[in-house]
C-alpha cells in the first residue's frame, strides 16, 4: 500500500492506539463496553488489542513508544491464563442487546477465539519484546 492510502491508514491506527489508551484500565485489560467502567474486564478483546499494537510496532507502522500499553496488557492477559493454557473471563459471545445492561450481562467461560487471541498475541510478544 502506498501513498495516501497508506498514511490515511497509519494516522488512523495511531488515532485508535491513543484512544484505546486512554480506556484501558489500571490493571492492563479493557471493560467489554470500552467507555462503561461497570462493563468487566475481557481477555480476549484485550490479547486482541495487545497484537494488533505489538504488530502494528514490529512492522513499523507506529512508534515504538506505543509498547508500554501492549506490555501493560500482555502481563494483565497472561493474570488470566491457567497453567494448563485455559484462557478465563472471556465473553461468552457479543449478540446485540436491547441497552447497556445486556452488554454487562453476557457470561464469561473459556471460549476458543479467547485462547487464539492470546496465542496471536505471545506469537506477537515473541517477535517483539523477546
């Protein structure tokens, strides 16, 4: 991709990295509602954010300054996997709901693209930050 395609998609990028910092919670993750801090924490939107801010970084497309909110979220999603790789509080699944209440509702259990998203991520953490 070259030219104005390519810088309109970069600035874009950098825009949703420096607004998805400033939701993501003290502990590294970020609430299923970004904006609702009584929506809980969830693991795989978070491992999701987490990769695509560690390859945006390795491929060059932002700065790397942008690796503290990827690393901060990396410890945070790795507080949530067992020994034996099961991936915890992960959504159940995002159907549409009625009102935020809904969204606040959905269950958390293991789920399988919970456990693809944090391995994306650590094929991420492995290419970046070891």
């Amino acid at each position: 991709m070259k030219g104005v395609g390519k810088r309109y998609l970069t600035e874009t990028l950098v825009r949703q990295i420096e607004a998805l910092s400033g939701f993501q919670c003290e502990d590294g993750m970020w609430n299923t509602l970004l904006d609702d801090p009584f929506s809980y924490e969830e693991t795989s939107a978070t491992a999701g954010f987490a990769y695509g801010i560690l390859k945006a970084v390795r491929l060059e497309l932002v700065e790397a300054n942008y690796l503290p909110i990827a690393e901060k979220a990396v410890r945070a999603v790795l507080s949530h996997v067992e020994e034996d790789g099961t991936v915890n509080q992960v959504s159940y699944g995002t159907g549409m709901g009625r009102d935020l209440e809904h969204y606040r509702r959905i269950p958390m259990c293991p789920m399988a693209y919970g456990q693809a998203l944090v391995i994306l991520m650590l094929n991420e953490v492995r290419k970046v930050l070891l």
